[in-house]
C-alpha cells in the first residue's frame, strides 16, 4: 500500500498512551518521522521503540506541555533533527477529579485547564511559527466529546474541551490563508488508560461513558481515531480546516 506521508515530519504529545500512542503509530505507518513526546518518560519511550521495530522513524522527547521553555524545544526538536515540522497533534490531556462544580478545587481546575487549554495553545504558539516558515501544515488538537456537550461531574474539563474548540476555531481562521489547517477531533467513549480511570472513580459517570451511551453500541478504539487523526492531515482533508470532527460513535448526534 501507498504510503502517503512519506517524508513528512509529524509530532504527537500524549504518546506514550492511549490515543497519542495510536496516532503516533499510524503517523509512521504511513511514512512520516514521529516525535513522540510525554511527560512520563516509559509510555513515550515504548511507543518510540514499536515505531522502530516496526521499521519507522522515530524519537521520544519528554515535554510537559504545560511548560513554555519545553514545548519551545519541542519544536526546535523535530526541525533540528528532520528540517521541519509538518504535522502537530496536540493530544496530551488528563481529566483532572470528579465531582458538582461547586466542590470542584482551584487546583484541579488551574491543572485541566492548564494542561488542556492552555497547553495546546502553547504548543501552537510555537508550532504555527515553524508552518509559516515552510508555507503550511496541518495541527489537530484533541477534543472531546465533552466539548460539545455536557457530562456531569467533569465542569473543568468540559471547560477546559468546549475552549479548546474556540481556540481552534480562530486559529483556524487567521491561518488559512497561510496554508496551515488547524482541526480539532472531538472522541467518544475510546478505550485507552483515561477511560478506564474514569470508569474506575465514578461508577455514575460509566453509564453515559461507555458502550451504552453511542448509536453503535461499543466504546471506540484509539486506532478509530488515530486514522481521523492523520486523515485530517492528509491532502485528502485538504479543504478541512476549523472543524470539530466527532469520532464517537454517535454519542453527540
Ligand atoms: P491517556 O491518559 O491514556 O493518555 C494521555 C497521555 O497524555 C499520557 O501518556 C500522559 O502521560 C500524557 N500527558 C498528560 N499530561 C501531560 C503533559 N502536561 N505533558 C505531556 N504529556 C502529558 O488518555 P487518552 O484517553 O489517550 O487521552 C488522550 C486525549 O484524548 C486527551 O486529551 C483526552 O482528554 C482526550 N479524550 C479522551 C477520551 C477517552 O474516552 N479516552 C474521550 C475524549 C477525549
């Protein structure tokens, strides 16, 4: 099979888990340099090594996205190592406690929104400077479901997703022109580690988290949103930019 991605250079943050891992993975599949960046050193040294054992390229830098002088090197990273940056996806998310809005701590909500927000609109701040020297890219940020929609219990992190497609949103705008397409994915109930906490910390919750809750029947697979993923990255998607694509099964319609 054609590999379309060939020569380009995309970079993942979140990889070294679920739906960062799985993006990663097809970004080298079909041919593209990953770096892979986490802040948790074991995830996104593992998901390096399964791209080279796999025959791809790749690299593992631990970034905290929260941290300006990190995610800075992040870019220089991919630029001093392969010429360029082509393709960012802002993946690394946590979703912070549970519990009514009004219980809710200033702490958890400087960190969901400080890691979910905030740090994705770090990484464009230094990824779209790079694009606009090579004359494009494309940039898909990790939504959710619960940016478009309500999930009780989760205040900071609805907040922290339903700004996050703002964010993209005019970014999208100001860039077009510019040839850079700035997506946003927006996954249902995937199974990956976060998912899986969330079943485990609120039983209530589970219910409109899992299987049940979508059209289709079944939470979704980090592969199922990987290749929206990268799709948006390809020329195929070449007249996509500013959406926030549901890849949930269903669960917002
Ligand atoms: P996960 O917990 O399996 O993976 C998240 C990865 O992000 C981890 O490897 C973690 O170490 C990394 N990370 C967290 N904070 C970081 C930081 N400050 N700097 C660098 N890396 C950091 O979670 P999953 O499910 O793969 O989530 C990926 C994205 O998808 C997140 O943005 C999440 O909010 C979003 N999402 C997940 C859904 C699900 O059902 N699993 C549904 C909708 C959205």
């Amino acid at each position: 099979m054609e590999r379309i991605l060939e020569n380009k250079v995309a970079l993942v943050t979140g990889a070294g888990s679920g739906m960062g891992r799985a993006s990663a993975l097809e970004f080298a599949a079909q041919g593209a340099k990953v770096l892979v960046v986490d802040y948790v050193p074991q995830g996104g040294e593992r998901t390096a090594a399964v791209i080279k054992d796999k025959g791809g390229e790749a690299i593992f830098l631990q970034v905290d996205v929260t941290n300006p002088a990190q995610v800075e090197a992040m870019v220089k990273k991919a630029v001093d190592t392969w010429g360029r940056l082509d393709f960012a996806h802002n993946n690394a998310g946590i979703e912070g406690t549970f519990g009514p809005t009004a219980e809710g701590t200033l702490d958890n909500w400087n960190r969901v929104l400080g890691t979910n927000l905030t740090g994705v609109w770090l990484c464009m701040k230094y990824e779209i400077p790079q694009m606009l020297k090579q004359g494009g890219g494309a940039i898909v940020n990790t939504a959710s479901a619960a940016g478009l929609r309500a999930v009780d219990g989760l205040s900071a992190y609805c907040a922290s997703k339903h700004g996050l497609i703002g964010l993209t949103k005019v970014a999208s705008r100001e860039y077009a022109k510019a040839k850079i397409r700035i997506n946003a994915v927006c996954p249902g109930p995937i199974e990956t580690p976060m998912l899986q906490r969330i079943i485990d910390v609120s039983r209530t919750l589970a219910p409109a988290s899992t299987a049940g809750a979508t059209p289709i029947g079944r939470s979704g697979k980090a592969e199922e949103v990987a290749r929206a993923v990268v799709w948006l990255c390809t020329d195929a998607a070449s007249y996509v930019t500013g959406v926030a694509m549901p890849v949930d099964g269903g669960y917002v319609t």
